[in-house]
C-alpha cells in the first residue's frame, strides 16, 4: 500500500482536558460475556449544573466513561458530515434536547506490540494514560474508537474533522495528534527494511514527521540511509537533534546523516 493513507494524522480527545463532568444518575450498562466487558442498554440521565454547560466548548464528560456534546456542537458536527446516528439521546435532569451521548463506532486498530492482551480477549483492555499510542485505520469514520474497546469510548476525529472544529472552537487544548501507521511504516519502525512495499515518501507531511518519536525518527533516518534518500534521512535527522535521546543515539544519527547522498 502506497500513497496519502501511510502518512495520514488524526486527533484523539484527550478526557482529562474536559473540564466538565456530568453524573450519571442511573445505571446504563450490563455486563456482557461475549465481547465488550459491558454494553449500554437504556438512555442516560444525568445530573449537571446548566451553567457549567453553557460555559463549555461543547464537551461534556460522562462520569461512567464516554463523552456527551451539547445540541449546537451536536448540529455543527452533522453540518461537518457526522451522521447523526452517531449520537444518542440523553436527558438533563429529566430534561430533553440539552446533551447528546457520542456512542462511537471501532475506526482504528490498537497496534502496541508490548500491550498484553487481557485474559480471554485479544485486545488490550487496561488504562491507555501515558501510553504513546501505535494505531492504524480500519475505516473511514469523522469520530470513531479503537477496536475491542468500545465500551471505553477513546474518541478519535479525523484530521478534516478537527479542522473544521478548529476554524470555529479554539479546541486545541482538547485534543492530541496522532500519526496513524500501516503495515510499511510498522515495519520500518521495527527495523524491517526489506518490506516489499515502498512509500512514496514525497507525500510526507512535515506535520506528520512533527509527532513521530525519536525511536521512529532514528528507524526512518537509517531507512533513508539505507535506501540514499537524502531529504527523508534530513528530514528525519533535523527532527531528532531536537529530541533528548541517549548519547550512543545522537552518534548513530550523527554517523547515518554525514553519509547520506549529496543533493
């Protein structure tokens, strides 16, 4: 697989950043033996000051897990493309029409290969704080979540998604970058450079170069070595300058960038 696919960002909603927590009055999920751990199976009521929900960006987090947005944010996403099958009626202290639950679709696949698989599953179901995450797309959703995990609601929008977000919200404290990874690059950050598809790396964005790890840098910059891309390989070498790696990296980098073919 070559082309734009390999090279593509999204946006994760970070739960911490949402100042804004509504509670759960009743209970919502059951327990399930087949598949997610717990499933929703009635609508939602929560318990919030109104005020608190007027003072938001849109974003109102759920106490239980999940994420809810107001109508307006609700009626600017389906203008942006969202379909509104994506969100779920909920109630406000007994009242209609405020909040609306996202209730998301699996979009992306989980690809850390040093996250254990819980018991009786192959997913990673544990906590994802302070974990870099490795993903791919598995298909072509504005809001999805990560595979096996839909009952956590890890919210992912898309880059056009939070484009459109950003022309009208200063949401940018709300959501962190994610490069997304397929099978070529996976392999090439792991050291396999003999896979038997290329990139096109001409169709590398320097903003997805900005929120690679060093790790994945230094594979990128020894690919390039390898195979005498020179903007690629300085590209990737003016980034890792900028990153603290240890000593026996920076040298390695160092070594890799002084051979590289001349322009």
């Amino acid at each position: 697989m070559t082309g734009k696919n390999l090279f593509t960002i999204s946006y994760l909603l970070n739960n911490d950043s949402v100042s804004v927590t509504a509670i759960a009055t009743n209970t919502f999920l059951k327990k399930e033996y087949n598949g997610a751990p717990y499933v929703q199976i009635e609508d939602i009521d929560v318990d919030i000051i109104e005020s608190y929900i007027e003072q938001s960006l849109g974003f109102i987090l759920l106490d239980r897990g999940g994420m809810a947005v107001t109508e307006s944010m609700l009626m600017f996403l389906v203008d942006c493309g969202v379909h509104k099958n994506l969100f779920r009626k909920m109630t406000v202290n007994g009242k209609s029409n405020i909040l609306w639950q996202i209730i998301s679709k699996s979009g992306y696949k989980l690809l850390n290969c040093e996250l254990d698989a819980a018991p009786g599953s192959n997913v990673f179901l544990g906590p994802l704080q302070g974990i870099d995450l490795e993903l791919c797309s598995i298909s072509n959703l504005p809001i999805g979540c990560i595979l096996g995990r839909e009952e956590n609601q890890e919210l992912i929008f898309s880059k056009e998604l939070y484009y459109e977000l950003q022309k009208k919200f200063d949401v940018s404290e709300l959501f962190t970058i994610l490069p997304l990874y397929d099978e070529p690059m996976v392999n090439i950050f792991n050291g396999d450079f003999t896979t038997t598809t290329t990139p096109n790396f001409d169709l590398i964005s320097s903003r997805y170069l900005d929120c690679l790890r060093g790790k994945e840098l230094l594979a990128l910059l020894k690919y390039a070595h390898k195979n005498s891309i020179r903007n690629l390989g300085t590209e990737s070498y003016n980034r890792l300058k900028k990153i603290k790696l240890p000593l026996s990296d920076k040298l390695c980098a160092l070594k890799l960038f002084k051979k590289l073919p001349e322009k």
